[in-house]
C-alpha cells in the first residue's frame, strides 16, 4: 500500500534540522543577527491572540468563546492570557504584534494556504523554493538554516544541501523510512530532499541528537543559534490550529497551540542570552478564522490574521495595524477579519533587517517586484 504524504506527516517525531557546517565567524564589528520563523499550521485565530477591546460586534458574535482574563496591551488590543512568556517581552519593548495581516490567500484549504505561506507565491504549488530559501541564497547564506520539522519546509527550500539532520530518540531514521519519504518526493521532482537523503543515509549514527518536546527543541536551537559561528536561522512549527469545535477561550485547544508558541518565544530568549539582542522572531499562518463562532464552539477557516514578533532588533512594543473594523460591511465576504497588511511585506523587511539586504532587492530577487511595502523602519531597528 503506497502511503500518503499526509498520513505519513501525521505519524512522524518531531525533528531537528541543521543545515551545513563551517559557519562564517563574524568580527567584532559586525554583529551575527538571527531569524527564527514559528510556522503556525491550521489557521490562528488572531482574534482570540490578539482581541480587540470593547468591539460589540466582535462580543456579539462570540459569545461563547469571548476571554475575560485578557492582558491589556494598550486602549485598543489586549493579549491572550495564556501568552504571559510574550506579554514579559512585550513589557521590555522586545515584543510587538502585526494585525489584520496576512498573505494574499483568499481561498480556505489548509494545503493550498500552507504552501502560499511558504513559497510567497500566489498560485499554490507553482513555486519549488521558499521564501525564506530565496532570502537566504542572495544573502549568501548557504547551509546557515536550523529547521525542526521532517521533511525540510518548503519554507527553507532554495538554498543548497540544507542537509544536517537531527531526529528525535536519539538515532537516524531506518532506511525503510528514508526510502519511503525519497519515493514521495520523486514524485514532486524535489531534487535537492533527494539529494539531502542520501547524505543524512552516509552520516554516522552518533551526530545524532535527541529530543521530542518543543521545550528542548527550542532550547538547542537557542544554544547553537548564539555562537558566534553557529546557524542564524531557524524555522519551527506549531501544528493544531484548525479549531472548527472546541475551541475553547482562556482555556483549550486553541489556547493549547498558542502557549506552545509563547514556550519557544520564552526558551529561544533564555537560551540566546545576550544574542537575543540581536535576534528577530517572526510569526507564519495559512490564515486566520471567522469573527463568528460556529454551532460546535469553534470557528471556521477565515482570511485576516495576526503577526507575532520578538527580540532585540524590534523598534520598540506596538500592535502595527491599519484597523478594518469588524463591522459587516468591513468584514472580508461579511463573515473574516480583512486584511490591510501584506505579510509578505514584514517577512521581506525582517530579512531586510537581519541579513542586512536592500530592500528592493528582496523584494525583486524574492518575491519577483510585487508591490509590497517596506516597513524596515515602522517595525526594527537599523
């Protein structure tokens, strides 16, 4: 029996990813910067991380899922309870958000919306790279990423022989495995996971590295992402976002999802140390869910969505957005959060900030001169 990419994705460990050796060491004039991107897969419900205060067309079409212990941010927004680790950042201007924000993805299919937030592209599976990948390559940072995810994220994809692997249990997947993933990628033509294969089937079995809990994860990719010759950037992922029942307010399964986002913000930041100064952290998601509940307590695949941000390199702590409104006539299709910020535009000026590259470049060598707005200056540092 031939088995799915999916449901061979739905069986597999968590896994660490660290690509090349040989990092460049940086001078003493010239700080290392770090990326670390937190992919969120199902949707998050930015209206459940990021409330609007005091918005009656909001509490009336949620009226089972409305927080009372919110975390006042300022008059307009306040924080989910459960994101105390990002509140504390927030508190030491090293923690912002973007709101009403996300890719141009209008559709609804968690396939189609996950490989657009990857790729940057605007038609699903046209793309082979990431954009991330792209942003790497002309930055000239080869074999530089740290993913944790199995197989490597189209996200990281571009950028040449991104092949160290780190399973969880402590060994190297058996060759059952590996032939099982390269016959699932032969049929995609992904040339460079193939190529990765069968180095990651030449290593030695004792380069491998053990965990298999987003707390150790997160703490080693802290631990080498601060050395001066360590990998400057890392990609995670945060599954269990598609809340369509049980949602759940203070508490649940949506709740669930977001403190395993606020752990890595906190772990990455106790790990980095004084390097987290130095270190931009970057929210991704498909979409966002409806402003109204559904009949099972949960909420449906929406559009608009929210954009989570830590570290040193952030201007200062600011909810960015360019409010819609969530009154009917301002919803998306009358039913979602409308979005009036390309994320494109915040990850093309965060790789901007980070890897020290024009603008204009990464927005024409990255993302092919889409009209995306630079927003370097709104949101981090020089």
């Amino acid at each position: 029996m031939k088995i799915s990419r999916r449901n061979f994705l739905k069986g597999s460990l968590t896994t660490l990813f660290l690509a090349g050796s040989g990092f460049p060491v940086y001078s003493s004039t010239k700080n290392k910067k770090n990326l670390v991107v937190i992919m969120l897969r199902g949707g998050m419900d930015a209206l459940c991380a990021v409330p609007v205060v005091g918005d009656k067309n909001f509490e009336k079409r949620r009226k089972e899922l409305i927080l009372d212990n919110t975390i006042k941010l300022n008059s307009d927004f306040s924080l989910h309870p459960g994101l105390t680790n990002f509140h504390e950042l927030w508190k030491e201007k090293k923690g912002a958000i973007v709101h009403a924000t996300n890719i141009p993805y209008t559709e609804r299919s968690h396939f189609d919306g996950q490989n657009l937030m990857e790729s940057g592209g605007k038609i699903p599976y046209k793309i082979k790279t990431g954009w991330l990948g792209r942003g790497m390559k002309i930055a000239g940072l080869k074999q530089e990423g740290l993913a944790l995810a199995l197989p490597m994220p189209l996200l990281l994809r571009g950028v040449p022989q991104n092949n160290n692997y780190f399973p969880t249990k402590g060994k190297l997947p058996s060759d059952k495995v590996l032939a099982l993933l390269k016959d699932v990628y032969s049929d995609r033509s992904e040339d460079e996971l193939i190529d990765m294969l069968e180095i990651i089937k030449s290593r030695p079995k004792e380069t491998s590295y053990a965990a298999d809990d987003t707390y150790s994860l997160a703490s080693e990719a802290g631990t080498l992402m601060k050395e001066p010759n360590g990998p400057r950037v890392a990609v995670f992922e945060v599954g269990g976002f598609d809340t369509h029942a049980a949602q759940g307010g203070e508490h649940g399964t949506h709740s669930d999802c977001l403190k395993e986002m606020d752990l890595i913000f906190a772990t990455l930041k106790k790990r980095l140390k004084e390097q987290f100064d130095n270190t931009l952290i970057v929210t991704l998601t498909e979409f966002g869910r409806t402003i109204k509940q559904n009949s099972g307590l949960g909420t449906e695949h929406g559009y608009g969505s929210a954009i989570f941000m830590g570290g040193g390199l952030l201007k200062k702590n600011q909810v960015y957005a360019d409010w819609p409104g969530l009154k009917s006539k301002e919803l998306f299709q009358g039913r979602d959060l409308n979005v009036t910020i390309d994320a494109r535009s915040v990850y093309a000026s965060a790789m901007s900030t980070v890897f020290d590259l024009d603008f204009k470049r990464i927005q024409k060598d990255v993302f092919w001169g889409e009209d995306l707005q630079n927003l370097s200056d709104k949101l981090f540092k020089a």
